[in-house]
C-alpha cells in the first residue's frame, strides 16, 4: 500500500514537470575541450646555502640573534612573529617562500637545509626575500 502511495505521488510529480516542458529537445549538449599550457617559470635561489658573507647584517643577524632575524623573516612573509618558535614551522616557511618566488627544490631539501644548517638557511631566507623584494 505504502509502495502503491509513493509510485502515485512521483508520477504526479513527473507528469507537472513534463507539462511545463514546452520545448522539445533535439539535441544534447557538446563537450568542449580547452588545452593548456602551463610554464613553470621556476628558478634557483638567488644566493646559495653558504654564501652568509653576501649581505654582512644578514649574516651578522643570524649568527649572534637568529630568533629576531627568523622573526622579522616571518614577518616580512606575512607571518606572525611567533612562527620561528614553533617546531617544524622555520621549515614551513622555506617551502612557502620557496613557493611563492618558484624555486626548484623540495620538501625534503627544506627539511634537509632547516634541520642541519639553521642558521645558513635563516640567511638565505632574508637574502632572498631582500633580493626579490
């Protein structure tokens, strides 16, 4: 009975549905293929890991007070200040930064450069973000 009930209340519906069709339909829509090209545009740090001494401030910074030159780093990335404090997150910020201006490398050489030179890393953060504006 219930069953009964429901097949007449959807064929109610699709007999007002089918009377407000006016138009018949003769054909079906087209699919349409669009191709695109897309140029990576990718390119290398502008300083390498060990070139400190490029910028003597930078380098200065992050020798004797790395926490306020990964702070001001952050910062100039629209980050908060506090970013350097969290585990992890200086290697985040590489990737970012490394996103942002298309510079070939990985997740694992951000991982790589973070964990065994800090303090290379830091520098070559603030040098490119000087460099690049």
């Amino acid at each position: 009975m219930l069953i009964h009930k429901l097949y007449k209340c959807c064929l109610r519906v699709f007999v007002a549905v089918m009377a407000y069709q006016t138009e018949v339909i003769m054909t079906q829509p087209q699919v349409t293929v669009t191709n695109y090209s897309i140029t990576t545009g990718s390119s290398d740090w502008s300083s390498n890991l060990c070139d400190c001494c490029d910028d003597c401030g930078i380098c200065l910074c992050g020798t004797f007070i790395p926490c306020i030159l990964g702070c001001q780093v952050a910062q100039d990335h629209g980050e908060s200040c506090c970013l350097p404090c969290l585990p992890g997150a200086m290697i985040a910020l590489r990737t970012s930064i490394r996103d942002k201006y298309r510079i070939n490398g990985s997740v694992c050489d951000d991982w790589i450069v973070m964990a065994c030179c800090p303090l290379c890393g830091i520098c070559q953060l603030a040098r490119e973000q000087k460099t690049r504006g």
